[in-house]
C-alpha cells in the first residue's frame, strides 16, 4: 500500500520563506536599493510564471528607476525618458495642454 501526498504548496511556501529571509538580510546589511529591489523583482517573477517585475521608487516628485532584472536595457532607459516627460508635465502643464489643442 502507498500513497501520494502533494507537497508543492508546503515547497512554495519554504521558497518564500528563504527568498524573504534573504531579503530582509540584505537589507540589514545595508545592501544598496537597486540589489534589494532586483531580488524582490526576481522573487516574485520567479513565483508567477511569465511574469516581468520592476521595481520603481518615487522620491518626491521624481520616479526614479529601482530594478527590472528581466527587462532589456532598453526598456529600462524608457522609464528614464518617462520620468523627463513626466517632469516636463508638472513644470508645465499648460504646454502639455497647449500640444493637445493644437
């Protein structure tokens, strides 16, 4: 006689575990955001298949890029260019109004 038990939810579950643990010890090492923000990104990619994780941190008024592991470089420099529009928007809003209507 034997039987069949699924363990995959108890290994996701461990997966997790260790992945936040390694985390949270980054972070108390003082690892730099990027490094901490590309492990998040990979640790949830690594859990929902086919996902594409970035990591993006506004400071102020500025959005500032933190990590994209599975992005190509140039994906990654778009969000450089968004944060100069983006900027360029607050600063003047009625030119991005003006461009709209005109």
């Amino acid at each position: 006689m034997g039987f069949l038990v699924d363990i995959t939810a108890q290994k996701k579950a461990e997966s997790l575990n260790t992945w936040t643990a390694k985390i949270l010890e980054m972070i108390a090492k003082g690892a730099s955001t990027v490094s901490v923000y590309t492990e998040i990104a990979l640790m949830y990619e690594s859990r929902h298949q086919g996902l594409r994780c970035s990591m993006l941190e506004l400071d102020g008024d500025t959005l500032l890029h933190g990590g994209a592991p599975s992005y190509q470089r140039h994906i990654a420099m778009l969000f450089t260019v968004l944060r100069m529009v983006l900027i360029s928007a607050l600063a003047a809003p009625q030119l991005i109004l003006a461009s709209r209507t005109g």
